[in-house]
C-alpha cells in the first residue's frame, strides 16, 4: 500500500453499513519504509485496506461482502467522497504507484473495482481459484470465452499463462516472462492491455463451401499417406454447424497479428485447398482419396448399399 504524502496520519472510515463505521489511521512505517493502516477498533495494522476488512471481518466485526474503495471514506460521513472517488480521478496514480509490487487480491480488487484500466474492460471478469486468479475476456457479442490470464502466486512472486481458446500462448509473444517474478501495478495493466488487444484467428470459414464439409467431415487430410497407411489431417472442423463454422488449421498461431484480420497465415492458406475441393465436387471428380477421407460419404454409401440388399 502507497499513501499520498497529503493522506499520511489521516484517518479514514470504513462502512460496513451505512450507520456504522470503523476507523483506520493511514500511517507510515520509516524502518519497514512500508505504509498500512492502522485499525482502532482492534489496535492492529494492516498493509491493505482489503486486508484490513478481511481482518476485521474475521474478528466478527462486521458481516458480507464489502469492495474496500467504496466503502471507505476519508471522513466518518458515508455520504463524503470515498476512496474509489479519489482513485478514479487523475491523482490514482500517485496513490497507487505504478511501481506498486501487485498480489492476488490486489489485481482481484482492482478488477472488482473497475479502475485497473480506467473501467475501459468492464467485460473482463476476475475468479480465483485455489493458490491463484483468473481473468476471462469475453467475445465482444455472445458469452464464449475468448482470452484467460491465469495469475499464480509463488509468495510474493506471480507467474501467470496466457490462453487464446483454450490454447497456451507461447512466452515469447508475451509482453514480459510467463516465470515467477515480481510484478509492478505497471506490468499488469500492459498484460491486460495487450490480452485484450489480442486479435484471435477464428479459422478458415466454410460460409460458401459447405460443400467440403459435407464431403470431408470433420477433418481435411493429406494427400500422402504416414507409414501407417493413413492421410494425416492438417485441419479440423470447429463450431459444426455453426454461423461460424470454420477449419482451423493444426499449425493455427491463435493470434492474428494484422489488426483488421480474424484468421492467421495458415488458416488462411485453407480457404485456397476447400475451393479446389469444391471444384472438384462440382465437376464430379471425387478422388479416391475423398472416399477413404470422408466418413460422411462411407456411411452413404454404406447406406446404398443396404438398401440395394
Ligand atoms: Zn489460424
Ligand atoms: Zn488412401
């Protein structure tokens, strides 16, 4: 906790209720060189407010839930400005230092609280799990879950993952390492910023070429066979069905770096393979390979063949 030099020895009020107060004392400690709050109800400090409630609500003193910056108040008035009024404005910075070292319930609160990035990502939501956090990012339209920072504590230590549609992105497209490190209030509000500014590859679309899908199924296969005699797939069907069905490619890259674009390099490379076997379907030229391929097709022609029987 970093308090403004104006707020130092101020006392400040937390309402658990509106009729109801407690008061905490900011302070300074010059030999830890570390500030907290001093509680006098049970004569204790605490380095958080957040802790300072938990603390209080573990002594039975209050009950629920309560987000910290709007619940206390610089004055033993509910109706004066609260400390959330104080960290929206400009000087939030000053309060919480940029160089702040952040934990769990820091990033956690400051989710909550809407204010890590100036309450631009209000569809970011925070959970946490056992010895961590996590923050999903959600498709603008719709619920699906498109982004996740998963945030794990190693004492003061985080490390963090970052995962495109369930997929872990490799360290190496990441703004700082993924292995345990100290992590300033700074260094989380870049992660965030560029999780979220993440273009995602939604693969190659079969809107047009439903065609291929009802011929090749599930999966689109090599030429070539492996040395079991099999086609290996280079491309798998995603959302079957969907408005959005489309063949990702196995080596998809997840992220797209060209802004105004929603597939990467090589899914898109599908789109030229799906409109040769659609050619091919409409000139009836379907391989034998196609055949061995296509399950649908098997069936089919399993089918015919009882009937015939
Ligand atoms: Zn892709
Ligand atoms: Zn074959």
């Amino acid at each position: 906790m970093h308090i403004r030099p104006d707020l130092k020895g101020k006392s400040v009020y937390f309402f658990p209720t509106l009729d109801r107060y407690f008061e905490g004392i900011l302070m300074f400690d010059a030999k830890e060189k570390k500030a907290y709050v001093y509680s006098v109800k049970n004569d204790r400090k605490y380095e958080t407010f957040f802790k300072w409630m938990i603390g209080l609500k573990n002594q039975k003193l209050f009950k629920g839930k309560k987000s910290s910056l709007t619940t206390i108040f610089l004055e033993s008035n509910p109706t004066s400005p609260s400390i959330a009024s104080i960290l929206r404005e400009s000087d939030y910075p000053l309060y919480w230092k940029s160089s702040m070292l952040m934990s769990l319930e820091d990033i956690f609160m400051l989710i909550q609280e809407n204010i890590l990035l100036g309450g631009k990502f209000a569809e970011i939501t925070a959970q946490k799990i056992n010895g961590g956090l996590e923050l999903y990012f959600f498709k603008k339209e719709g619920k699906s879950l498109e982004k996740k920072i998963l945030f794990i504590a190693k004492g003061i230590l985080l490390e963090y993952e970052v995962y495109i549609l369930n997929h872990v992105l490799q360290g190496t497209h990441l703004p700082f390492p993924v292995k345990a490190g100290k992590r300033t209030l700074n260094d989380i509000k870049d992660l965030i910023q560029y999780v979220f500014s993440l273009n995602i590859c939604y693969g190659q679309s079969t809107t047009g070429l439903e065609d291929v899908t009802y011929v090749r199924g599930t999966q689109l296969v090599n030429n070539a066979q492996n040395s079991s005699k099999e086609h290996t797939p280079f491309a798998f069907l995603e959302k079957q069905g969907q408005p959005d069905e489309a063949y990702r490619h196995v080596d998809c890259m997840f992220i797209v770096k060209s802004k105004n674009k929603n597939i990467c390099e090589n899914c898109e490379k599908l789109k030229k393979t799906m409109q040769q076997i659609h050619r091919r379907i409409l000139t009836g030229k379907n391989s034998i390979k196609v055949i061995h391929a296509s399950k649908n097709l098997l069936i089919e022609k399993v089918k015919e063949q009882r009937k015939s029987y």
